[in-house]
C-alpha cells in the first residue's frame, strides 16, 4: 500500500514519459526508458520511472505498476501492469521465468569463443550503502545458481557488439557474466569496463534491452522491441559494429 502522496509532474515530465511509450494496451504499457534513468528508489528528489508512471493514473487513483526493473544506466523495453489482475499475472510469470530478455551490448574486445553460455554463480556482496554481485563457488553461503547466454553479432578492431540472454534474474546479471570471462562492458565502471572506445568516452554503461518477449495476460504471447539510443547506436558506429544492429 503506497503511503507517500503522488509526485508533482512538471508537464515536461509528463510529456517525457509519454513519449517514451511503445507499447500499450488494456493490461500493459511498455516504455523504451532513457539510460540514466532509475526504475524505483533511488536519489531522493529525483523522480524515478515508477514516480512518472503517475503520468498514467486513471480517475480513480489507480497508475499501472511496474513489474521488473533495469538498473539506472541501462536502457531499453520495461514492462508496467495496468491492473491488479495483470500485475499478478505478470509477476507469477517472471517467477516462472516465462519471459525471454535480449540485450545488446558493446565490449572492448570480441568474445572468444564468439558464443556461449555462462553458468557462473553469483554472490551479492552489501557494505553500507553499496551493493554489488561477485563470482563465487555454488557452495558459498549465499551464492545463486545463474546462467547467461552471448552471442558476437559484429566485431571489428575496437571491439565488439553482443547479443545478451539471462536464463536468471540476479543483479547486475549480465554485467558481471561478461566481465567473468574477461569482456566486461563498455562503460561499466563497477565491473571494470573501459571508460573509451574507438577514441570517444563511453557516455555510459553500454547496455540496452532491445527486446522482451512475454505471456500476455489474454493470452498469447507477445514480443516488444525497442530501438537502441542515439549514444548506444553512435559508439556502435564509431567502433564500426553498427551492422549488427537492428534497423
């Protein structure tokens, strides 16, 4: 039960969001969110997506929910119920690892083998405030069972483009898989990505969640796709693996 009043949307705000929609329907709204951006939580008096999900409210009172996050420098598809009924829906899906989640990335040097899967299980280490996951032995207290598909789908000299599946959901999943076998991402300074490409600075984590294909709560399933951003797709061309980009 949300006990906080509803944020005040500046109308800049409010016509943000709405732009960034690509997808709604009676039960969903699919949104193509900015890198930069935190899903829930985060900085205090900054508006976070699930604070601008209020764009959205109906006369009732009620705004649709989100049902699964991205961390605040990745972007790409995130999914909101609308309802009560599809919030449930959709949540005992991901509990059943019902939807398949593709990202794109880019790396400083091509993968090798150019695919493959990751099956190395991760430890959420907290000090503080910080959190972040490490690669750990299955038989350490606390250490979750976590597997990851890549796939190179354009290299050239300044690295590498790939195609990002987690078969789970921990935090930082991707990021930490690839930075495991020596190919951490492209402007992810916790797991040592580089900071430049191609000569040009990263102008953040390079990782967008260009697709999600899900159960659909009246049935079916259903597959929305999302671009990948001008700063994604500009690094992308610098470092000359924009062709395996999506049109």
């Amino acid at each position: 039960m949300r006990t906080r009043p509803p944020p005040v949307l500046t109308p800049e705000e409010t016509a943000a969001v709405r732009s960034w929609v690509i997808h709604e329907d009676a039960h969903v709204i699919a949104i193509n969110k900015p890198g930069g951006l935190t899903s829930q939580g985060g900085v205090k008096h900054a508006h976070t997506l699930d604070d601008l999900l209020w764009a959205f409210a109906r006369s009732n009172g009620k705004r649709p929910e989100l049902v699964h996050r991205l961390d605040r420098d990745t972007s790409g598809v995130i999914l909101s119920a609308k309802t009560k009924p599809a919030a449930g829906f959709l949540g005992k899906a991901i509990q059943a690892r019902k939807l398949t989640k593709t990202y794109l990335a880019l790396v400083s040097e091509p993968p090798q083998p150019p695919s493959g899967r990751i099956e190395t299980p991760l430890l959420r280490v907290e000090v503080g405030r910080e959190s972040w996951m490490k690669v750990a032995d299955l038989e350490t207290p606390g250490a979750q069972a976590s597997q990851s598909r890549y796939r190179t789908l354009a290299s050239s000299e300044d690295g590498a483009l790939v195609e990002l599946e987690p078969f789970t959901g921990r935090m930082h999943q991707l990021r930490v898989h690839m930075a495991s076998i020596g190919r951490p991402l492209i402007g992810d300074v916790k797991y040592g990505g580089a900071l430049t490409a191609a000569g040009r600075a990263a102008p953040r984590l390079m990782l967008h969640a260009v697709s999600l294909d899900f159960p659909h709560p009246e049935g079916g399933r259903m597959t929305i796709s999302a671009p990948p951003p001008e700063d994604f797709r500009a690094l992308a061309e610098a470092m000359g693996v924009a062709k395996g980009l999506p049109s």
